[in-house]
C-alpha cells in the first residue's frame, strides 16, 4: 500500500488486549499513527489508548461504520474478516470497508491451509464437519475457538465475497509458507 505521511487510515478490527505479536500490528509499526483511526467493538479503550495515545478510537460494529463514504485513503484489517460471523456478515464488513477506503487491504488465513492458524491443530478442520470439528475442539479445551468464533474462508470464497460485495479491480495475494498458501491479502483501489 506505501502509505504516505498524509494519508488516513482506518483499521477495521483492533484489539483493546493483545494476546500476540501480530496484534494491533499496524499500530505497533506505522511512523504516523495520528493518521490512524482504530474501530474495535469493545467499548473500554483505556489499555489501546494507553499504548498508542495518538490513535483515535472508535467503537463501532465493522459490518455498520459511521464514516462517509471515501473518508479515508486506506481501509486496514488484518486477520478480522474470519471472525465477523457468515458470509452474509462478512459481505456487509467487506463493502464498509470498500466504502469508506479509497485503497483496501485485508488479510485472512486459508481455509484450506493444513493447519488451522488459530487453533495450530493440523488437518481435522478439513476433514470434519464444523460442528464435528467445534466438538473436538471443545474436547482439547479450545472451545474459545468453536462456534461463531471463525468462519475461515478458501481463495474462491474470498474472491466471491469481493464480488458480491462490489469490491472492484481487487487483487488476492497468495501468502506461503513452506509452499502452502497460509493467508490471503486482498487489496483494490476504488475506479478514479
């Protein structure tokens, strides 16, 4: 994306606790963060804002942004577009995002990688049914991860989403580790 040091940014998805390295991480290494806008949909911010005090916070539900339309010059998400809920939720999350971002860039792990990223537990969510795969991920004391937590996503049904949402002239960038695709990037630019 080569942000400039004018351009806004809005990053969809912010943890007000970071549980890992890759948390937050826009906001842990961009060089002007008085240019980021950070939407999360918890309501204490006390922690992020402490962290990063030129941020400016915003509680917000992704799929319903109270931005007008090209508010910003990058819309930003990284690794939230799985945990919105189905697909008709991660539709209405992909157009805000296109909507208020004049440029786009969003990340999700593959589906159909090997190993499922959250979890780190290797093929059985390609084998088992989602329900059979939320019981045995109840039964290893990972039941956090079951349920609505993640609605992981293939490269064609990322593609779809993109479509359906209206995104135009995207771009899915195939991430790879160890020759598998581990994540996907989607990017676009909004048509001049």
């Amino acid at each position: 994306m080569t942000p400039g040091p004018t351009d806004r940014i809005i990053d969809v998805g912010v943890n007000t606790l970071e549980y890992s390295e890759s948390d937050n991480f826009l906001e842990r290494h961009y060089v002007h963060p008085e240019n980021i806008t950070a939407v999360g949909v918890e309501t204490d911010f006390t922690e992020f804002k402490r962290r990063y005090p030129a941020v400016t916070t915003i509680t917000s539900d992704g799929t319903r942004l109270p931005f007008a339309d090209h508010a910003f010059d990058i819309a930003y998400s990284n690794a939230v577009i799985e945990h919105v809920g189905p697909r008709d939720k991660q539709i209405a999350f992909l157009r805000e995002l296109y909507r208020v971002g004049k440029r786009g860039y969003i990340t999700t792990p593959n589906r159909l990688f090997p190993i499922e990223v959250h979890t780190r537990i290797p093929l059985l969510h390609l084998l088992l049914s989602k329900p059979a795969f939320d019981r045995i991920l109840t039964i290893l004391g990972k039941s956090w991860a079951a349920g609505d937590y993640m609605h992981l996503l293939s490269e064609h049904e990322l593609r779809s989403l993109a479509i359906t949402a209206g995104v135009k002239e995207f771009e899915i960038i195939r991430n790879r580790f160890l020759g598998w695709t581990m994540t996907f990037t989607l990017i676009w630019k909004q048509p001049e």
